[in-house]
C-alpha cells in the first residue's frame, strides 16, 4: 500500500535533512484520470492513468537543487535526497533563494468550503463513452456535418506540500470533461469548430447533447470562409478567446520577466494600462472554481487583491524570490510543480465586466472582424509587438455577414489594452472570467 501523501513528505524532509540539506521543501502528488475519445463513430482511443511523483527541493546554504522521482520506496527517498543534495552543492550561489519565514506561513485553512473535489462516485469508462457518443450523435444530426471528434474526461488529484520551516498542507482536485470537434465540407472547402465544457462537479456540466449540438453550429457558420480585406479596423475578440488578451498583460507583470527587465509593462508600475472603469482582479478563494488555492506554492496565505484597479497596475505577481530580487514581498502567487523551484503564477481572474452584450458591440463597431478563433502567436515581451493569425466573421453595419479566415491581426498590446471595451458575456464558472472585448484600430492582413 503506498504511504499517505503527508507521510511521503515527511519522509523526503527527513532523508534531505540526514543527507546535508539546511532547509528543504517536499511535494507529493497521486492522482487518476480516464480519458475516451470517438472519432467518426469509433472509438479512438480509450486511457486510464494512474500514479504518485514526488518533488524535493533542497537548500545548501543559498544554493539550491529540485529532484523528482515517481518510485516512493524508502530506498528510492533516502537515494534522492542524497542526489539532490550533492548537486545544490555543485550548484552557484542564488543570494533569493530560500523558504519562507515561519511567520508568513498559511494557517488554519478550511479547503473544505471551496468544493475543489467532488464527493460523487467516479464514473466508469462506459459511461465516459456515453457521454463521448451522445456529443457526437447531436453533432452528427446537423446537416452537413461530416465528422465529429469527441472526448469526454474524468480525473482526481491530490497534492500535499511540506517543508523545513513547519509548513504541511494538501488539497484534492476533481475534474470533468466533455469536447466535441464538428467537421463540414472537404478538401480545401474543408472547416471546423469545436465546444468544450469542463467543471469540478459532474453535476454543474451541461449535457452532452447541448455541446455536441454547439459545436456543430459552429462549424456550420464557418462555411464559405474567405480573406478579410487588409487595413485597419476594429476587431472583437470573442469570449471564447478574449482572456488571451488579459493573459499577455499577467505575463507582462509576471515577477519573473520584470526581475530580468524584459517585460513591456516594466516601467508602467502606478500607470494606467487598461480604461479607467476597468479592473484585473484576483480571487484564489472562489467556490468550485478550477484555480482556487487557500495557500500558495511556498505555504503563504492567498488573498483576493487588484493587479489592475481601475485601469492603473497596482503591482507584480511574485514569489519569495522574484519578491527578494525586486526588494519586495510576495504576493503569494509561487506556483509549485516537482522538478523545479517555484515560479510566480495567477489563479483566479476577472475583468471587470462591460454593460453592453457581444451583439451591441457588434453593432457599435459597424464594420470590422469578430476573431473566434487564433493561430500562431508572434508576440514581443520586451515592446509588446503583437501579431496573430485568426478566423471568424466579418461584420457589415453591425451584422455578421460571412465567415472569414487566413488573416493576421497586428497591433501593439500596450495600445490595445487601452483601448478595449468589454461586454458582459463572461461566463461565471470559468477560472479567468473575461467578457468579448472590442479593441479599436487593428491592422488586418487579408486578401
């Protein structure tokens, strides 16, 4: 039978600490997930998976060494630590590296009250195949479908983190999943949309026949796809996508890349990057929500705060060691993973929502591209310069008039995001809840 996560953790800080180790951090993780996938009425493929890793992070004076392993025998610890030991020995000085101080440490958490883990049963592999097969038969009853693709999903995970300075704590996860790709036409008249819905508890997911049907409709509004015109418009990002936008900023304020100076945000610390009105908030204590956490990666207490309040950046997104670089604290945003130190990272976020719906917008710009759909990225973190391919719609006097794909929108990210208007379509389940976004003065490449 193989040890409880917490008695994992203890043994890896134990075998680190009689191997040399001044301080260590450990992570134990065990989960099993299932996955069934259909393609044009077979099945495709059918994975159930199943394990525990360890991570182990050890601290020679400031030097420092992370190990993984996945064999959780006493033998296969006491070797591991002794490993990692010998190479932060070999490894250079890092004057941030280091745990926290016992007084910042997280306590009298109560995970219970997120709901991260369903307490229902896990369903089998047949009924993941219903649920896969009855996406694809209401896609399949669309007119002029020609294939379909579908996947359903179903995982449990468990994590417990430990360290030297007295920190112990773990979380259970649970995860289900259902995707549906449609296909219509063939050749080069060939197009396809997709829908997805995964949520925490099975019984929040919507049907599978409602997103096989989504689908579906998506792929047929794509046919007869052509080149925009090239020139400058306004474009709106649909949901579906938006959040990629407000993704570029969090990379920007991200304490890694400020720390090495190449963000485009570096020097806007107190300046206004989105409209006034507009705020990026943070909430790692959301109910059955996908990125909630009561604690960080480094045992620190999560709190809700605004990264962007009111259009002006408020502050960085750090760890302990970003935060020891820049001369300040962390913001409790370490992220955690077994083969590496942690790395500062955002769970929860919103943007705050627009009063207008897509369809108002849409009838605002008058004359521009709505984007469902991105492709390829070139972005420049150092100047923002942004370009990617897209499809979706273009859009007459505020009327989608036909599909439209092979373009490429270019702007630069610390202009568009002062120029966005938001919608009010975010969707309330979603980690990061980001309404369609009009962004004024693109520049389109097309036919």
């Amino acid at each position: 039978m193989t040890p409880s996560l917490e008695r994992l953790t203890e043994a890896l800080l134990t075998a680190a600490k009689r191997a040399g180790a001044e301080a260590a951090d450990a992570i134990a993780v065990d989960g099993v997930a299932t996955a069934i996938d259909i393609r044009a009425g077979k099945l495709e493929q059918a994975e159930r998976s199943e394990g525990t890793e360890l991570g182990l992070r050890v601290l020679v004076g400031k030097r420092q060494a992370c190990v993984s392993v996945s064999d959780t025998s006493d033998t296969s610890i006491a070797a591991v630590a002794e490993r990692a030991v010998a190479m932060a020995r070999e490894a250079p000085d890092d004057p941030h590296a280091g745990l926290a101080d016992p007084s910042q440490l997280a306590k009298g958490w109560d995970l219970a009250r997120l709901e991260l883990c369903d307490p229902s049963p896990e369903v089998d592999s047949a009924a993941l195949e219903e649920d896969a097969r009855r996406a694809e038969s209401a896609a399949m009853a669309i007119a002029g479908i020609t294939q379909v693709e579908a996947s359903a999903h179903q995982s449990r995970r468990r994590v417990h983190l430990a360290a030297s300075n007295g920190f112990s704590g773990g979380y259970a996860r649970s995860s289900r999943s259902i995707s549906a790709v449609a296909f219509t036409g063939d050749g080069t008249g060939m197009e396809r949309d997709w829908a997805a819905e995964g949520r925490i508890y099975a019984a929040d997911l919507p049907g599978a026949e409602e997103i096989g049907a989504l689908a579906a409709a998506r792929a047929m509004q794509r046919v007869g796809a052509r080149k925009p015109k090239t020139g400058a418009f306004p474009v709106l990002y649909d949901e579906r996508i938006s959040s990629g936008l407000i993704g570029h900023l969090l990379g920007a304020v991200n304490g890694s890349s400020i720390a090495r100076g190449s963000s485009w945000l570096r020097d806007a610390l107190g300046q206004q990057v989105l409209p006034k009105g507009l705020s990026v908030i943070e909430d790692p204590h959301r109910i059955r929500t996908t990125g909630s956490r009561l604690f960080d990666g480094e045992g620190l207490p999560t709190a809700r705060r605004a990264i962007v309040e009111d259009g002006i950046l408020t502050g960085w997104v750090l760890d302990l060691a970003t935060g020891r670089k820049l001369g300040m604290d962390s913001t409790a945003n370490a992220a955690r993973g077994l083969s590496a130190p942690p790395s500062p990272g955002t769970s929860n976020i919103d943007l705050t929502q627009g009063t207008k719906s897509r369809a108002d917008l849409l009838a605002d710009m008058g004359r521009g591209l709505l984007v469902t759909s991105l492709i390829g990225s070139s972005i420049n973190p150092t100047t923002g310069d942004y370009s990617r391919g897209a499809s979706g719609f273009w859009v007459e006097n505020g009327q989608i008039t036909h599909a439209v794909n092979e373009c490429t929108i270019a702007g630069n990210l610390r202009d568009m995001l002062l120029r966005i208007t938001p919608a009010n379509d975010a969707r309330a389940h979603m980690s990061t809840r980001v309404p369609s976004l009009l962004v004024e003065g693109l520049t389109l490449a097309g036919a």
